[in-house]
C-alpha cells in the first residue's frame, strides 16, 4: 500500500512534537470537528422546525418519532403551537412534542 503524499501545509508546525504531543493533538482536533458538526446538525434542525412550525396549523394532524419508545411513530392532532414546540393531543392524553420530532404533517 503507497503511503500517502505528505502535507507541507503544517509540517514546519508537526515536525517539532513528539509522539505523545501528536497524539493529543489528535484527539484534540477530532474533538473539535465534532462539535462543529454537531453545531451544524443542531442549526439545520432548528431551521427545518421552524419551517415545520411555519406549515402547522391547530387541527391539523402529524406524525412524529417518540424519544422513550425508540423512535416509534405516531400520529396525532395539533392543539397549540408554541416557539419550539406543539402541543399535541394523542388518545384523550395531552402532551408536548419538539418541533425538531414532527416528521409529516398530514
């Protein structure tokens, strides 16, 4: 297996650390990436709930994945609309559900 062309980008900064130094390195950037992701995912999630809410209307009825029963679908109907939430009516028994889990809007 060819080894892969090295970087010059940041070889005048890798080339004084030692392995142990490298390593932390490592674990610090891989660290880092994922909290950027994560911040992405999160900022693309609010903007589709706040389209969701943009869509809803009182009556109508949604699908949505409930979190304790391992993403189970259900369906049920709209009774208010709050800024990251609905309030959701589902077999006599109200509850909230996050705009974020509304995954169809009949």
């Amino acid at each position: 297996m060819a080894r892969p062309r090295k970087n010059l980008k940041f070889s005048d900064v890798l080339n004084p650390l030692n392995v142990a130094d490298l390593k932390l390195l490592k674990n610090e950037v891989t660290a880092e990436i994922r909290v950027k992701e994560n911040e992405i995912k999160k900022a693309q999630d609010e903007e589709n709930a706040l389209k969701v809410r943009d869509k809803i209307r009182i009556g109508s009825k949604i699908t949505f994945n409930e979190k304790a029963s391992g993403g189970k679908s259900i369906k049920a109907q709209v009774i208010g609309i709050f800024a990251d939430k609905v309030q959701v009516e589902v077999g006599g028994r109200k509850r909230s559900v996050s705009l974020v889990r509304v995954t169809n809007i009949d």
